[in-house]
C-alpha cells in the first residue's frame, strides 16, 4: 500500500474505534481463513458475577417444580431442563443460592467466607467476582497469610482455619482432593455457562461456588456474519469444555471448534497449530493470557479495555470493545487494499 492510501484506511478505522498499530497490517488482514475468540472479557464482557453457593451436602435441582425458594439450595434453573435462558446472555446471576437480600445459611456463609478470603489476594476476574459477591451479602473476609497463583487452575491460600484451595477439579487432584461428590453440582452449573470453581479447606471439599458472565450484544450476530462470509470461527478458552461450550452454542460456534481449558502458556501454540495447515488466523483477545497468541496469530486484535499487554501485542485494537469491529477493521483493509490495486 502506498503511505496516502495506507493513511487514508487508517483515518477512516480509527474514526470508527478501529485502531491499526501499521500500515502493513491492512495488507495482512486479507487472506484469513479464520476468526479466533478468546471467550472471557471478548465474547463476554467479562463482568463476572457470584451466582452460586452450594455446600457439598446439597444437591441442586435440575428442573422445575421447585421453585429456587428453597435457599440455599437451588439456582436460577430453567424448567425446561437447563436451556439457556435467552438467546444471547449467560444465565442473569440473578437466582444464586445466596441472594443479596438473603441471610446466608451458616455452612454457606462459612464457605463463601473461605472462598473470598482465600481469593482477596487475587486480581483475576473470578476472584473479584466472589470478594464483591461476600461484600454485597455482607459476608465477612480474613486476609490470607499466604497467597499463591495457579494459573489456569486456580489459588491456593493459607487463612486462620487453614490452609484454602479454589479452583478447578485439576486444582483439587493436584493437591489430593478428589472432586467427586461436587462433579454434579460442577457439572450443572457448567451447562448454564457458569465458571464453577471447588473449595476446599485443609484437604476437604467444603463446596462450589460459581460465577456467571454476560455474552456482549453484537457478539452473535459478529459470529454468524463471519460464518456467512466464509470465515471458520472458534473460541479459545482457559475456562471448563462444558462451559465454553455452553457459551458457544449461544453464539451458533460449533462444540468442534471450542478448545477450552487451554493453559496461558499453551494458548499461542493453540494458534500455531491451526495455522499449521497453511491457514491464517485473526485472534481476537483481551488477557494477559491472550498476548503470546495474538503476536502468534496472523493478526491480533485486543479488545480497547483490555490489558495493557494485549492491546501492546496486537495489530489492531478494537477501542470500543465492541467485536463487531473486527468486521468492521477487515472490511476497511479490504477497500483500502483495493483502492491501490
Ligand atoms: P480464562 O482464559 O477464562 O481467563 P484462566 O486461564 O485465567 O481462564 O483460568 C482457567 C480456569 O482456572 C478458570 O476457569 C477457573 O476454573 C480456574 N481459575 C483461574 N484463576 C482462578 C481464581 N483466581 N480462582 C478460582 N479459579 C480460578
Ligand atoms: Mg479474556
């Protein structure tokens, strides 16, 4: 492209919040074959919310019939058997076992308790989402004495009581607690779309805690507009199969192409492997974890409110956060690589 036409793309986009780190990007941006999306904070907005708190004795109840009065026993479960509860939104964390309003059951409040103290020393989303879901219902929070990141699995956290795991079941197995009698609870809440994590507390399962996320407005039609266009879409995920999933299927993204639990470090070969066929791919992200995939890709596109990280190791930067966008920045490098054909 020559500087004036490369410049004229660039004005246009940025008017539209689409931001080209280079000229040589518009150039790129053709060719692609497929579209990845990180799910966490790119489909979704990223605002997790604490939906559910439930012991390990309890058992939630999968259909309707009951309904969630029962505190602390049940969610916001569909009658039909756990369909999504609209077309395009993770279930609203409206119905959780502990509501704001409600006074929590004491084993709940206690694992709650636990769960956010343990998580206080955390940044991750998750986590913030359980530390303010305990301060809303006015639970109270210790400061652990220690604090360690799992990434990709969880925390690990030493408090007054003891030493807290919160996490994924591989969290638990790694650390000797098996997570059977949770797997149902986990399980259910996972084909809701929700992030279920395991509490344990010097080696015993005290329960489940889950957050629930808001898939962003334009992303399913974003999705069915890149399909109709030809282009493969998939998710790329640290979050639980079923999860991801279930927040695919929202968007009309075939189970085939949602690879989840995909470790941080494991994200850009995830890249490098569906590109190693020759086809070129688009990453779409937010995260830290994103960032090694989107220098991976053939072009990477950060979300405008992501990290730091990730907008500085894109292509392209979507100030709107909106991933309509990434239509948008490919159709202004198509017309810009045109006018100077
Ligand atoms: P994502 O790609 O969705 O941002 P991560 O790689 O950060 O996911 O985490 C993957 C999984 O590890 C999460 O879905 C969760 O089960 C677990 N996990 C990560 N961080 C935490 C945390 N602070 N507390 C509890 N679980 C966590
Ligand atoms: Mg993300």
């Amino acid at each position: 492209a020559t500087p004036m036409a490369t410049m004229v793309g660039s004005t246009i986009s940025a008017k539209n919040g689409v931001l080209y780190k280079g000229g040589d990007i518009l150039e790129k941006a053709r060719g692609i074959d497929v579209v990845v999306f990180d799910k966490t904070g790119t489909l979704t907005h990223g605002d997790m919310r604490l939906t559910d708190v439930v012991t390990v004795g309890e058992t939630l109840e999968t259909d309707g019939g009951e309904p969630s009065e029962a505190r602390g026993s049940t969610s916001d479960r569909e009658s039909d058997g756990g369909a999504p509860a609209s077309e395009d939104t993770v279930p609203e964390p409206d119905g959780g076992v502990l509501e704001v309003d409600d006074e929590p059951a004491l084993d709940e409040e206690f694992l709650l308790s636990v769960a956010a103290s343990a998580e206080s020393g955390s940044e991750h989303p998750l986590a913030r989402a359980i530390v303010d879901g305990a301060a809303e219902r006015g639970v109270g929070v210790e400061e652990p004495t220690a604090f360690e990141n799992v990434p990709g699995h969880g925390i690990r956290a030493t408090l007054s009581a003891g030493e807290v795991l919160v996490g994924n079941r591989k969290l638990m197995r790694d650390h000797g607690v098996d997570p059977a009698p949770i797997e149902a609870t986990m399980a259910q809440l996972e084909r809701e779309g929700k992030t279920a994590m395991a509490v344990a507390l010097e080696g015993e399962l005290l329960g489940v805690v889950a957050n629930a996320d808001t898939v962003r407005e334009s992303a399913k039609e974003t999705v069915s507009q890149l399909q109709a266009r030809g282009y493969e879409v998939m998710v790329l995920t640290g979050d639980n199969e079923r999860t991801g999933r279930a927040v695919g299927e929202r968007l009309g993204i075939d189970p085939a192409n949602v690879h989840a639990e995909v470790l941080p470090e494991d994200k850009a070969d995830e890249i490098e492997s569906i590109q190693a066929d020759g086809s070129r791919a688009i990453m779409v992200g937010d995260g830290v974890n994103d960032a090694p995939a989107l220098t991976s890709a053939h072009v990477g596109v950060a979300i405008g409110s992501g990290t730091d990280v990730a907008i500085e190791s894109a292509d392209v930067t979507l100030m709107r956060d909106d991933p309509a966008d990434v239509l948008k920045a490919m159709r202004v490098a198509d017309a810009t690589i045109s006018k100077v054909r």
